[in-house]
C-alpha cells in the first residue's frame, strides 16, 4: 500500500549528489522526490520514472509542485502525476493528491497561473502505443491554490489533440499558451495491435498496413513498436492556444511546421520589450532550437527558421523579468541533455550577457521549469533526471 509522505528536504550533499554531477556554488539545490525514504510503493507498481516536474508560487510562502510517475517509462497507462504542496517556501512538502485516469495513461504538461492562486492544469490522457498522436485533451482548474480542482473538463473551442506548457499572460491581458500535436500523414492508418486485427483497414480498393504483433507480446515490446509506428506516420506542428475572455473560449493559432526532420514540437514563447512575442521550439534530430516570431499578439507567427542555440530535442523553460531581462534556462549542447545551464539576454535575445552551467553530469538533466521570486530575486525552479525531481534556487545576477 502506499505510504502517505512527508518529505523533508535534504541538503545536495547528503541526496543530490552523484559521483560525476557538480553543482554551480552560487546555487542551492535539493532533492524533493523520493527523499530520504526511497520510492514509495503505488498500486501500479514501484514509481521508478519521473518525468517533467512543475512548480508554481501560489501564496506568500507556498509552492505547488507536480510531476509524472507511475510505471517503467512513457507513455504506459500507468502514468499519473503526483501532487505536492510546501507553505513553508520549500523546506517541508506534503501530498496533496493526484491526476490519475482509470484506464489510460496521463501526463500534466502545464500549470497556467493567470494570477494568484488560480491555476489552470492542462491534462493529456493517451493510450499504449499511441502516444502524442491520439491524446485527449482537458483542463483542471483551481482556484484556492492548488488545494481543490474541478474537472478535468474538456478545453472550450473544440481543442482535443494538443500538449501545452509555458502559457503567458500578455500586456494586453490575452493568454497565449503554447501547444503543440501529431498529424498523421503516412499510410499506416491504424497503431499496432497485439493478435490479428478484426478487420482489414482499407480505402475504397486499398488495403491499408497494420503492424500486427504476436498474442501474448509484452507491454515494452507494444510501447516500443507504437512509437516506431508514430514516428514513421505522423509529423509534429505546433502553435498556440489564445484566450480574451479568460479562458472561457480558446482559438488555436498557428500552424508551425518545418525542422530538419519535419518535427517541431513543445514550443516556449516569452514578450519581448516591443510587445512581440518570441517563440522557441524542441526540433527533433537535428541539433537546435527553432524560432518563431508573433507581432500581433499570438494571432499569426512567422516561418520557423533555426536558430544559434543549440538544444539535444529537450524542452526549455523561458522567463522574462521586470526589468526586461529574459532567462532561458536549457540544455545548450547539440547531443546531450547536459549540462543544465542559464543564458541571460538584456536585449530580447539577440545575444546572452550571462551563461553559466547550473549543472553539469553525465545522465540527462531535464526540463526546468518554475518562477522568478523578483523579491528575493532567484529563479526558483524543478528538475529531474527521471528518477528524481529536485529544487534549484538561482541568484538572479548569478555570474
């Protein structure tokens, strides 16, 4: 049975640490998941994968911190995010429930946080084998900072296939939230599927393929099979959700294509000084990021084209300060997910004033995400390296 949990937090040196992993001294972090009392057992078995880790502020002293676990890997059913809640800025977290589906595998790719306390969790369920190509699409939402949700619901406009994450809330009060989804374009209608299939897939006189996989094939075999089967079928765009009435209604704008591969995927997007709005893109293969422009607000986006920084197809996580400032904390290496490092630009990212390594490794250091505290002035911000998910505090000038 699962165990209720109340994890304390532990300096870098007694958890955190590895034999090749080094941390910038200007930095603390720790280790927040599993802690000192290893992996709890769950229903669906011992939660070994951790995968994308989010943090909010949602009070004076109060952080919201969710990530996806459950099986061996991604995408199983068994995925399902963990909930945690800290009001004491991190030191202390306690279980505060979780998004789980019955019968399909889930993952929360974002926690929209139009103001205090309210956020809008966007929820991807998926089945084994289908991955992206066939999600379903839904919004939680909370208004008392995490501690009760309604939903998930469907998100209102018809939007049903889409991962979003990295939303903003421009100076002219509309949410831009950035999504991105699979098309499928190749001749294999139908994923895998385990025994002969009911029927034979066909259009008008053509018969269409299938991968059909002997009775009794395991679920690593099915997963890794429906993956070849996604990537050989389907193209990766993105674009974005807009909301001007508050997220009663959403358009989905753009329609991004392009990469070395014909994949662009898990965009990030930030408001540059002029009101712009600037787009940073996960390409897949070819060693960079990709970079769109808006100049009206997240209606219509400019051709994608690369750009000089270079990414190993992992996601970004995009800030922009009072002051002007954008940090843009990644994984600037063509090959490796390491180091975890901050670039900072003073002038909408023409070019990048600081760049200091936050983490250096030899495992893959994974999609930050989190908030600048302007106050206490850090970047506050959740990492994992799929087993476990830390907190980083950064020094806003940190050289």
């Amino acid at each position: 049975m699962f165990r209720p949990f109340l994890i304390l937090l532990v300096s870098f040196s007694c958890a955190a640490q590895t034999p090749t992993r080094s941390i910038h001294p200007a930095v603390t972090n720790v280790e927040i998941w599993p802690g000192p009392e290893g992996y709890p057992w769950a229903d669906t078995g011992i939660r070994l994968f951790t995968r994308e880790a989010l943090l909010r502020r949602v009070g004076p002293n109060e952080l919201l911190a969710t990530w996806t676990t459950g099986g061996f890997t991604e995408p199983t059913p068994g995925n399902f995010t963990m909930i945690s809640r800290s009001t004491d800025g991190g030191k202390t977290w306690t279980k505060a429930g979780r998004f789980a589906h019955p019968t399909r595998g889930l993952f929360t790719t974002e926690l929209f946080q139009p103001k205090p306390g309210e956020i809008h969790a966007f929820l991807q369920t998926y089945g084994m084998g289908v991955w992206m190509t066939q999600l379903h699409s839904y919004r939680a939402i909370s208004r008392d900072g995490g501690q009760t949700w309604t939903g998930p619901h469907s998100i209102p406009g018809g939007i049903q296939n889409v991962w979003a994450a990295g939303g903003i809330v421009h100076s002219s009060g509309r949410w831009i939230i950035p999504v991105s989804w699979a098309e499928l374009v190749g001749d294999e209608w139908a994923e895998p599927v385990i025994g002969r299939a009911p029927v034979q897939g066909q259009v008008g006189e053509r018969p269409l393929k299938q991968v059909e996989l002997p009775y009794g094939s395991d679920s690593e075999l099915h997963q890794k099979t429906g993956n070849a089967w996604a990537d050989r079928n389907h193209r990766y765009v993105c674009g974005v959700m807009v909301s001007d009435d508050g997220g009663q209604s959403f358009q989905l704008r753009g329609y991004l294509k392009g990469g070395a591969h014909d994949w662009l995927i898990e965009p990030r997007i930030v408001e540059l000084s002029d009101g712009r709005v600037a787009m940073l893109i996960r390409s897949q293969k070819d060693g960079w990021l990709w970079r769109s422009e808006s100049k009206d607000k997240g209606l219509s986006w400019s051709t994608p084209v690369q750009s000089d920084i270079p990414n190993p197809a992992s996601k970004v996580n995009l800030q922009r300060a009072r002051d002007g400032r954008i940090f843009l904390v990644h994984n600037p290496n063509s090959k490796a997910r390491n180091p975890l490092s901050l670039w900072i630009s003073n002038d909408d990212m023409k070019t990048w004033s600081v760049k200091v390594d936050l983490v250096q490794d030899k495992v893959s250091l994974n999609y930050p995400d989190g908030f600048l505290d302007e106050d206490k002035r850090e970047f506050v911000l959740t990492w994992e390296d799929a087993r476990k998910v830390y907190l980083m505090r950064v020094p806003m000038d940190i050289r």
